[in-house]
C-alpha cells in the first residue's frame, strides 16, 4: 500500500509528454514508518503513516530506479518548480485551474479526515474528480446501518465541519427489500454559491464490492480490529426477513 501511495502521489515527468502525480508535491522528510509531504513555496505538510515495517526509503530509491530506467524524471526532490512541471501548467491551465478550485474543499476535507473512519459505517472510501465535482463513493456492508445521516451531519456541523449545504439528493433507504442493495446521493456545494467547486457523496450498501474476503485483506493491513468489527463484522450471513433501520431522508 505505501509503493501504491508513492505510485500515485509523487510527481515524475515523461519527458515531451506530462507530468504524473501531484505537480509541485515534495518528499520534505522521512521519520521511521512517518513520510512527510509538502507542496513547493508552501507550508502544508502532509504526514503518511506507514503500518509498522513500512521503508519508505528503500520504496523511495526503487521508485526513482524503476522510473529512470523507463526513461522518466523523478521530480520530488527538486526545490523549486521544475521546468516539466511549469510547462503543464501552462499548456493544461484549464485542468490546473479546476484544481485549484477545489483546493479548498480538499484542504478542509484532508483536515477533518477522522469523520470518514469515526463516523462513517463504509468499510470502503473511494474518490475521484469530474470536471468540478469532487465524488466520493462510499460502501456499507448489509449486515450493517447504512446511518449516512449521522455522518452527513458532522460533515456539516455548524462548529467543526464544511461550510456546506445540501443542494441535491436522492435517498433509496425504503428499499430495505432490495436484495443487490442500494445507493443514496447527496450533492453538496459551499454556503456561498460564488465559491466554486461540489461534492457529491453516495452511500452504497450491499454485498462487499472486494470480495468476501475484503476483512481478512483489511487484518492483513493492520486495520484497527474495534473499526473492523464495526464496519465488517464476522457475521457474513444474510439477515432474514425484511431489515430495520432508523434512517431519515434529508
């Protein structure tokens, strides 16, 4: 898992072609299983927490190897803006502009990051982006509460969450029956409507989407074990007869 997260965060050019990664992303340090992040001409720092065993280092001169000899430059040691990455920015400004525009949903979603394990009952978290809209896919295993208003909720809060208002959803709890499962969306946007960029959230409860061995996967990972029997329980078996729950629409 942490040469995935390498794979996919640290920026490397193709020569003539693109930048892949985060363009401007910085290794700034590597304590024991900690790998800390920055952006160039910030002072954010992002903290990768390895399980325990986890190199860093030695991933690190792999990835670098591994990209050279495919002829790529690795660029997460350079102290200044590379010469690949300031040509994507001029040559893809349109795309480098939508991310900008979404630096802050991403920035205050990063920081109240805890929600999505305290109070969301998905053993599963995907995101990816389209466009201007940030959308996350969320997966409930049918032994347990899909409970999407509890996490809504604190994603919201007045006090701790996102200035966010729900503008749009669509809620599918009444199809308890519903053997395949089912899926609740939810579009959110800013308080302010001039702030550009959206959220959508959908809710997915069902049979586990990896397989029936997605909790061993997750023990093999370290994975907190009171999270585990929390969102995966041993229990795999269907429940009979029609299953209640206490959810209400937004």
């Amino acid at each position: 898992m942490a040469d995935y997260a390498l794979a996919h965060l640290l920026p490397s050019a193709e020569p003539g072609v693109q930048v892949g990664g985060v363009m401007r992303l910085r290794v700034a340090a590597v304590r024991n299983t900690e790998l800390h992040l920055n952006l160039v001409d910030t002072d954010s720092r992002l903290v990768l927490r390895g399980s325990p065993g986890t190199r860093w280092r030695s991933l690190l001169v792999r990835r670098r190897r591994d990209l050279e000899e495919r002829g790529y430059v690795p660029l997460w040691d350079e102290t200044e803006p590379s010469p690949h990455e300031l040509e994507d920015e001029r040559e893809f400004a349109s795309l480098v502009q939508v991310d900008r525009d979404l630096a802050w949903l991403g920035s205050k979603l990063l920081r109240r990051i805890a929600i999505f394990q305290n109070f969301s009952s998905a053993y599963s978290t995907r995101s990816w982006i389209a466009g201007s809209r940030w959308i996350f896919e969320l997966d409930t295993h049918r032994d347990v509460p899909l409970a999407h208003d509890a996490f809504l909720d604190r994603l919201v809060d007045a006090t701790w969450g996102l200035p966010l208002r729900t503008t749009r959803s669509h809620c599918e709890c009444t199809m308890q029956w519903a053997r395949r499962g089912y899926q609740c969306t939810f579009h959110l946007k800013h308080e302010r409507s001039e702030v550009p960029g959206t959220l959508q959230i959908r809710f997915r409860w069902g049979d586990p989407v990896y397989g029936d061995d997605a909790r061993q996967r997750l023990e093999d990972l370290n994975a907190d074990r009171d999270w585990l029997d929390r969102v995966l329980p041993r229990r795999t078996s269907r429940p009979h007869g029609a299953v209640v729950r206490e959810v209400r629409a937004r």
